[in-house]
C-alpha cells in the first residue's frame, strides 16, 4: 500500500466533506427560528429552529456554529499547509498532520453522536471515518520511523505536566456537572437539555482525558513514545481549545454569562498553542 497517496487521498476528500458540512452549519439559515420544546424530563428548552442545527438546543446550536467556522477557516487551511509539508517529507509536519486529522475525528465523532438527526449524517460518519484511518495510518508509521529524534531541549516536563493538569482540570469541571444531582437525588443535570446522555463528558472522561493524562505523564517521564503520543495530541487539543474559544466567544455575544471561562479557556488555548509549537520545534531529522 503506497501510504502518501492513501493520505493523499484522505486529506483531500477530508476538505471536501469537511467544507460542505461546515459551510452548511454556518450559511443555511432556513427555518423560523427559536421556540420553546419540553424535554422528556419536563424541562424547558430553547430550541435554535434555523440551518441544519434547527432541532439544537440554542446555546449548544450557537456553539457548533462557531465551531464550524473554526473548522473552515482555520483547520482547512492548517490541514492543506501540513499535507504539502508531509508530501515534501517534512517530519514536522506529518506530526501537525496527524494532529489535524485527530481534531477533524474527534469533532465529527461528536458530531455523529451529538447532532441532532439531519442530511449532513453520513458526510459526519465519512468524516470521522476517513480522519480516524488518516491518523491511525500517519501514527503508525512513526512510531516506525527511526530518523527523527526530540532535541535535548525539549521541554517534556513542562509540557506533560501541562497535559496531566488539563486533564485533571478539565475531568474535575464534568465531575461538577454529574455527580452534585447524584447526590440530592435529582439525576439529571440542567447541561442534558433534551439529549439522552451526556456525550461530551462522556467521550471526555472515558476516552479523551485519559489519554491526555497518560500521554502526558510517558511525555514527564521522558519515554519515546511519550514525545510521539503528546506531540500529535498537543496538535489535536491547539485545534479543540480554540475551537472551544470560539464557542464562548459566541456565548458572550448571544448575550451568555460567560465570566470565567472567557478568561481561562483563551488561556489554555494559547498554553496549549505554545506546548505544540515547542514540541514540534524540537523534532530533529536528516
């Protein structure tokens, strides 16, 4: 199997399908707008009733919106800028590619699971698809290389520490949303609007943390695949965090109390741009 022309052909049908769906989110408006719907649990939610997010949750509608602009604007271009470096052989970037690709995976596996039922389905479920091989294929093939090494002035104990903190901070902040109603009986939390389940803090806790927080302590304790598993991941979490930045910006200017998230997620994101950054800076090759 010629693994550049597979990639190739991933990353290319990848801005494709991953254009449309977030053109989609952002431009088509139709619908009369928001009304109010009664959960299962008897609650009272706003409901966006536009575009292809129409059976949304208005908050959580507002913020896959401001996702999808990230997507396009930012992630795109960042995913066609590494494709070219990885065709020119760049180490470098072939580690920023599998970043990208784990970010294009994790967004529209939330997107698979949490979006409310509509035509852009089975380009989500190809778009997780396609990006799950693509990261698989470009993780696999260096863990097998042997012409790349991190200098020694790699900052692997800053940066794991980082990584174990995030997901510690980050784990206590989902914990504060479901266990208190486990506690006085009531169960369900407000965040579940009219979804089922909790689907972010549960991919987040049963997946994405865990691996945030053992990626960062083999990073801390200076192993190889430590520097290999949090580089590509730092590369995911650049794209996520200001994804999420995005999110509470649109929160504030739908008129959302946003104070302190406005303050600590923008910090995070940029900790986590700079973790990236140094980490890719340091991969040394021929």
């Amino acid at each position: 199997m010629n693994t550049r022309k597979t990639i190739t052909v991933i990353v290319l049908a990848i801005v494709v399908l991953a254009g449309a769906a977030a053109i989609m989110g952002i431009f088509w408006n139709f619908g009369d707008g928001p009304f109010i719907y009664q959960s299962i649990r008897g609650l009272d939610v706003e409901i966006y009733g536009k575009g292809i997010y129409h059976h949304m949750p208005s908050d959580v509608a507002i913020q896959g919106i401001a996702h999808d602009y990230v997507t396009l604007f930012v992630a795109i271009p960042v995913l066609l800028i590494s494709l070219f470096g990885y065709l020119k052989n760049s180490i470098r970037l072939q580690f920023l590619l599998s970043g990208v690709l784990g970010y294009i995976f994790v967004t529209y596996w939330f997107y698979t699971a949490m979006g409310m039922y509509n035509f852009m389905f089975l380009c989500y479920v190809a778009l997780m698809g396609l990006s799950f091989f693509g990261v698989f294929l470009l993780t696999r093939k260096l863990e097998q290389m042997s012409i790349y090494r991190f200098s020694e002035k790699t900052p692997a104990k800053v940066v794991g520490g980082f990584l174990m903190v995030n997901a510690i901070a980050i784990a206590f902040l989902w914990l504060g949303i479901v266990v208190p109603p486990l506690i006085d009986g009531t169960i369900y939390p407000a965040e579940l609007n009219h979804f089922t389940t909790l689907i972010v803090q549960g991919f987040d806790l049963g997946l994405l943390l865990p691996i945030s927080f053992v990626a960062g302590l083999m990073l801390y304790r200076k192993k190889k695949l430590g520097y290999l598993y949090a580089t590509i991941y730092l590369g995911f979490l650049s794209l996520l965090m200001t994804a999420l930045t995005a999110k509470i910006i649109a929160m504030a200017m739908s008129g959302v109390h946003v104070i302190p998230s406005i303050f600590i997620i923008p910090s995070f994101n940029i900790i986590t741009i700079l973790c990236a950054y140094s980490m890719i800076k340091n991969v040394q090759s021929p």
